[in-house]
C-alpha cells in the first residue's frame, strides 16, 4: 500500500505490548499521523482497562481498551502493520506466526482455537515492525550466546531488515519485517558508520560511554529503578557484557569491512528520557577532528533528522526531547591522535518509538517525517 491519492485509506495498526514506555510513544506519535488508524491494543497485565487507566496523558482519544493477545478476536481485524514492543523471546514467537511461519500453534495453547481466524485475519501484506532485540543480530549463534536461548524463526531472523533508517532506507521500503535498533546502537552508530566506512578513524580502541534515562530499563516493577535508588545517582550496568554492544559491532564491521570489537559501557542516570554517548576513536593517520566533522556534515546533510554540529558545539539531551532528531558534535581530544564524537537523541523517540514509525513511513510510502515533526522540548 503507498500513497496514491490525496486522500489514502488509512491503515491499520496494532500494538502489541502498549502498557510499557515505548507502547505509550507508539500510541503518542500515531494518533497525530493522518494515514494510520489505530485497531488493536494489547498488554496482558493491563488487559481489560482503558488506555486512560494506564496512561491518563492519552484520555479523550477514543482508542480501544487494552487485551491480552490471547483474547484477541483476530477475525475481520485486517491488519496492515503490527508494532511488537513485547520482550525478546515472546516477540519472535508472536512474529513468528503474524508472518505465517508455524501454522496453528503460533504462540501457545491458548490460542491454538483461534489460530484459523488468527490467520485468516492477517492474511495478505501486513508488515511488522519489531522493537524488540529477536531480530537485530543476523548470526544466530551471537543471538543465542547474548539473549540466553536458541532462536525460534531463523528463517524469519535472516529475513529481517534492520532498521536504522538512514542506512537502510531502500531495504526497509521493501520489506515485511524490520528490526527496530537499539537506543544505544542508534546513537553510536549514526555518528560512527560515515567515519568507519570513509577509514577517517581505526577500528581499533573505540570506547563508548553512554548514558541514559531511567525510562531506558522499562517501566516494570524493579527494585532498581525505585525513585529513591535512581534518584540523585548514576551507575553504569551491563558492563562489558550489555546485549547491545553485539549490535553496534554488527553494524560497525559491515561499515568498516572488517569486525572489530568495541568497548561500551551503559549508565542510567536520574532524567526519565534522553540519551548522550561519548566516543572516544584514534584518529586515521593525517586526519583531524575536522575532517571527522566534515566526513559527517556531509553525509548527512540531507537527512532531516540527523544535525552534525558546527565547531565547540557540544550536544545535548535538551536540543532532542520528545523528538526525532540524533545531534552529533566532534572535538579534538588533548591526546595526540584521538577525537572524541558526542551524540544525543531521545532514547523514546529516535531510540525507539520513532524510528519504528519512519521505518512505518518508508514501508507504505508516506513522507518519512509523517507524525514526527515535532521539535524538542525545552525547557
């Protein structure tokens, strides 16, 4: 389905695991988008209560009530797009049978009744797109070393697009099924891929020091994430051993032509949304900070979603709240043959929710920047 006319039937969508931070993002951003109607909602521990009950910031929108998939009446639904911002595991299973690959028992016995009407319900073009991690990794082997468990729907895994938007546009507009990268990934590798692929900077000794808001570690009941244990702290997790790093190396090596290993150390830090990563490179032999910025100020002056930074302009979570937009700036480190490269962006919006809707928007054909055209938050 593309835009034909000037007044296009609206698609429908469903969100698959709404009740969380990335759900609620989903929900916001789409109900301004003037193509998309939303149908279905789901989140099994919410099931049963109005979107109002769960997220009071969307009341008055007319939108349908939260339900377990599993009580979903798939029949006369006719899906065109399915957002699964469900956890790993559980979404390749869902992704699995939304994109007829298991036949009748598509996620457990539950639903094993309605499977008939399940699949007659999806039958046809519909797309997914998966902000999940089950399809980010193309080496199943790396996926089931990381995420703890064998891959369910390889065949599906080594269909999958990845869907940073700004590298994969062509591939996303023809696919079925596209990964959604990770917020931290997103950053990192919008302000690394230019410089890997033009050889500007090594492969070798990339370090990232990445930081990010609490709404990052998901809005489930953790002991961690109490206001009084984040609140007027910071503290790094996952070190050396965060499920992104495999991610970002992925993406890195295909840019460079070669793998390489980074060095990546997350830290959630007491805002409930932003994200900025510094990075420090060893600079190619000959080049300078300069020739970084320039190598990124021009591959990415057309892109309306990416800024590189004019010199001693330094990034920042403010210029990027509630927004679309990556921020990059380049310095020159004190070392001798070093640059350190700062990026910023929503870890919401162009970490998640977002970027799932410019991949939506290139999949039917609508303008990329349809619903995302709001600027940053400030103060």
């Amino acid at each position: 389905m593309t835009v034909s006319d000037s007044n296009p039937k609206k698609i429908r969508a469903a969100i698959l695991g709404a009740s969380g931070y990335t759900g609620a993002e989903l929900i916001r951003l789409l109900l301004r988008h003037p193509y998309v109607e939303i149908v279905l909602i789901t989140a099994d521990r919410k099931a049963g209560q109005s979107i109002e009950t769960v997220f009071p910031h969307l009341s008055g929108e007319n939108l349908p009530d939260l339900m377990a998939i599993a009580d979903v009446e798939w029949a006369g639904l006719e899906l065109d797009v399915v957002f699964c911002a469900l956890p790993h595991a559980t979404s390749q299973r869902i992704i699995k049978g939304i994109l007829h690959e298991t036949g009748h028992d598509f996620i457990d016995e539950m639903v094993i009744e309605q499977s008939e009407d399940y699949a007659n319900a999806i039958k046809g073009s519909v797309k997914v797109i998966d902000l999940s991690a089950d399809f980010r990794l193309r080496d199943a082997a790396i996926y089931a070393e990381w995420y703890g468990g064998e891959h369910d729907a390889l065949s599906l895994q080594k269909e999958a697009v990845y869907g940073l938007s700004e590298y994969y546009r062509e591939d996303i507009k023809k696919a079925r099924l596209v990964a959604c990268p990770g917020c931290y990934p997103t950053a990192a590798l919008l302000a690394l891929i230019p410089l890997l692929k033009e050889k500007v900077i090594s492969k070798d000794g990339i370090i990232i020091d990445a930081k990010s808001g609490a709404s990052g570690a998901g809005r489930s009941l953790k002991e961690a994430n109490l206001f009084t244990e984040v609140s007027e702290a910071m503290h790094p997790y996952g070190i050396a051993a965060h499920r992104h790093a495999p991610e970002i190396e992925q993406e890195l090596s295909v840019a460079f032509g070669d793998e390489l290993l980074i060095t990546f150390t997350p830290h959630l830090i007491p805002m409930n949304r932003g994200e900025l990563e510094t990075i420090y490179v060893n600079l190619s032999a000959g080049k300078t900070a300069d020739d970084l910025r320039d190598v990124l100020a021009t591959r990415y002056k057309d892109e309306q979603f990416v800024l590189v930074l004019k010199k001693d302009n330094v990034p920042t979570t403010r210029q990027v709240r509630g927004s679309n937009n990556a921020v990059i700036g380049v310095f020159e480190d004190r070392v001798p043959g070093r640059a350190i490269i700062i990026a910023a962006i929503d870890n919401l919006v162009k970490g998640s929710s977002g970027q799932a809707i410019q991949n939506m928007n290139l999949m039917f054909g609508y303008d990329e920047a349809t619903s995302l055209e709001q600027m940053a938050l400030f103060p």
